[in-house]
C-alpha cells in the first residue's frame, strides 16, 4: 500500500529557520488523503507552499507540526519525535532540474538507487532493471552517454527512469516539465501519464500549469497560502470552481460582482450583476439564496460574440433555451491563433469574449467596432458559474 495521509501539516519557516508564526511557503494546517495508486496533483501559484508540502512527504522538510502517514506507517510527526529519513521511506522523486550527476553516464545515473538500496543485486540483474526503466521512458539504447549529450527532455526521461528503476511506493514530481518547451512538455506529460499507468504507483505532482494538471491528475488539490482550497476530480476544479480564487487561477477571466436574484431549483439561479438592467441565467456549484452578494464567473472562450441583434425581443436571460443574450460594442480584436479575443463592452462593464476566425476578412484586416452596427454575445447558462461571496459566507449569521 502507498496510500499517503496528511493530518494537520504545518511548515512555517522566518529567515529559513522553522517558527512558531507562518511565513511565505508555509503549510499551514493541511489535511490530504491521497489514495493507493492514484495521481495526485498539487496545484497552485507560487508561494502556496505546493513545493514544501512535497518535500515534507519526501522527508526532505521536518514539519513544524501535524502528522504524516504512508502506506499506514507513521514517518513524521513532530509532537511524538518521529521522523523518517527520506532514504526509508520508499520513495522516487523527479526534480525540476533534473538533479543528474555530471560525471556519470546514463547507465550510472539510472543505477545509482538499485546499488544503493539492493546491494545483493548482480550485475546480470543491475543491467537488467536498467534496461527495462530505460525502455520504459524510451531511451534504451543511450546507456554509455553522459548528460551533456542529451537533450532537456532526455534528461528528464533519465531522471525518471532513475526514480522508478528501485520500484518506490511512492513517485514525486516537483515540476519536472516547467524547464522545457511547450511541444515538449506536451509529450512528456502523456509519457509521465503512461509510466504511472504501467508501474500502477502513487504519484504525487506539483504543479503550476493547468494544463498538466488536467492531463495527468485523478484528483487536483488546488492550494492557496498554505491551505486547501479546493479538492476534487480535474473535470470539477476546472468546470466548477468553489471560490473566486479557484475561477482566476483556472482561467475564468471574467467576474461580475453582483446578487443572486433568484433560486430556480435544481442548482440554476438568477443572477443580477452590479449596475446591469438585465438579469443572467447560471448555475452555481454550491448552494446559494436569494439576495446573496457573489461573482458570476465565465471564460472569454465562452463568450461568443456575433455580428447582429440580439434574436427575438428578449432584455433578460432565454431561459427555455438556457442562453443569456448580452448587447456588446466590440473594442480591441486580440489574435490568439485558433480564435480572436475580442474586448466587449456590455452595459458598461468590459468583457472578454470569443470572436471566430472568421471574422478575419481574408485581407490582413479584421472586422472592427466600426463595421458593426449591432453585435451581441450569447452565453449558455452552463458556462455561467454563479459563486457565493466568501466574506459574507463566512460572517455569522443573523438571529
């Protein structure tokens, strides 16, 4: 079993030593079970202390307090003086700089963890586990390079061949792809997400870019200053964000502070935006009531504005259909490759929106403000995401 659980984690460092008060990167009271053979994302921006709450699992950080179990064997917990050293805790780890050793070859590197943990091993049976971790990430057959030889992803596919090659409990990645190139970090992904799938291990990813975190995870743990702020499956955090921090951070780009006009049943709610005569149709993940301040949240991918009137005579959201019609004055086009992001006025409030490629007009110009006496976008109400203020939702209620 490589099952891991985080009871209570805390890591507060002032001036690199460990304190009493939080700091920047500290963990602070974080609570995670992360199951048996599943891949665990560890999400969010810099300083949200991702990165040392993987290195407080890998034994390479002593928790200031709280308890840290694998497998259902207690490895650190500082209030009882436990505390594991990393080389007992089975574990491979991918580091962002790949951590090889200069001066020894391939073969040497990928080596390095079966003459350190099997010494009874021959060396029929040391080439033999080198062999197959190197063709489990395609490099069979670079065994006598040095580093210096290969590429970027190449060195990465060698540090994970050396992470896996001792078959560990438990895999961990500390961005290991944020120092290649997007084509490159594309194919690696799929190849991290086939070697964990072929080696059936617990992986343990931390992560910045969305992207990766979508491919790869069973479940993302999205973290802000220390805590969990929301846990769930990729399909969850990225369509149905829990706060107005989970939406920014995941790519919702436009946010319309406002009330809840009305409950409608089955999760959809009216929702009037600050300053708007009209009213939106969306759906919130959590439940809401009538009169409560929040954000209604949308991606500008999901906003598509189209030459013309709005269709029919309707002012507010077209519920039967369940699209809301907004009435737009385009701004500045902005050329994003497969789409245009067009910046939308809409009852004095500006709005990222999609504009198609078809509005270029095949003669290096595209289709401006101007040219358009009327336009409006269209929003399905599904891709409206209605959240809850938190500020309100954490005050006491009124008697």
């Amino acid at each position: 079993m490589s099952d891991v659980s985080l009871q209570g984690l805390r890591k507060h460092f002032t001036d690199g030593k460990a304190a009493d008060t939080p700091g920047r990167g500290a963990i602070d009271g974080l609570d995670l079970e992360i199951h048996d053979g599943e891949f665990f994302v560890l999400l969010g921006p810099s300083g949200c202390g991702k990165t040392t709450t993987l290195r407080c699992i890998a034994g390479l950080e002593d928790p200031t307090a709280g308890r840290i179990s694998m497998g259902g064997k207690l490895v650190a917990d500082p209030a009882r003086g436990i505390f594991v050293p990393p080389d007992k805790r089975a574990i491979g780890m991918v580091f962002q700089s790949y951590a090889l050793w200069p001066h020894m070859t391939v073969f040497d590197n990928v080596a390095y963890p079966l003459k350190h943990r099997h010494k009874g091993l021959s060396r029929h049976e040391l080439a033999r586990e080198v062999d197959e971790a190197l063709a489990l990430v395609g490099l069979r057959g670079l065994e006598s390079r040095g580093p210096a030889e290969l590429s970027g992803g190449q060195q990465q596919r060698v540090a994970l061949a050396r992470a896996v090659v001792a078959r560990p409990r438990l895999l961990l990645f500390d961005e290991p792809l944020s120092n290649l190139d997007a084509q490159l970090r594309q194919r690696l992904r799929q190849d991290l997400r086939r070697v964990h799938e072929k080696t059936g291990r617990t992986s343990i990813y931390v992560t910045h870019d969305q992207a990766e975190a979508l491919t790869l995870a069973d479940r993302v743990a999205v973290m802000r200053a220390g805590r969990l702020e929301q846990l769930g499956a990729p399909t969850e955090i990225f369509l149905s964000p829990a706060t107005r921090f989970v939406a920014e951070f995941v790519g919702f780009d436009n946010l319309l502070p406002g009330v809840v006009a009305a409950a409608l049943g089955e999760g959809r709610f009216l929702f009037q935006p600050d300053g708007w005569p009209q009213t939106l149709l969306g759906r919130a993940p959590a439940a809401l009531r009538a009169g409560q301040r929040g954000y209604l949240a949308a991606r500008s991918a999901n906003l598509r504005l189209t030459r013309g009137n709005i269709p029919g005579t309707t002012n507010g959201p077209e519920t039967e259909s369940g699209t809301n019609f907004l009435p737009a004055t385009i701004g500045a086009l902005t050329y994003l490759g497969e789409r245009f992001q067009a910046d939308a006025t809409v009852h004095g409030q500006r709005l990222l929106a999609n504009l198609p490629l078809a509005a270029w007009d095949g003669r290096g110009e595209l289709h401006h403000a101007p040219r358009w006496e009327h336009a409006h976008i269209a929003l399905a109400a599904s891709d409206a995401v209605i959240l809850g203020d938190e500020a309100e939702s954490a005050a006491p209620a009124c008697a």
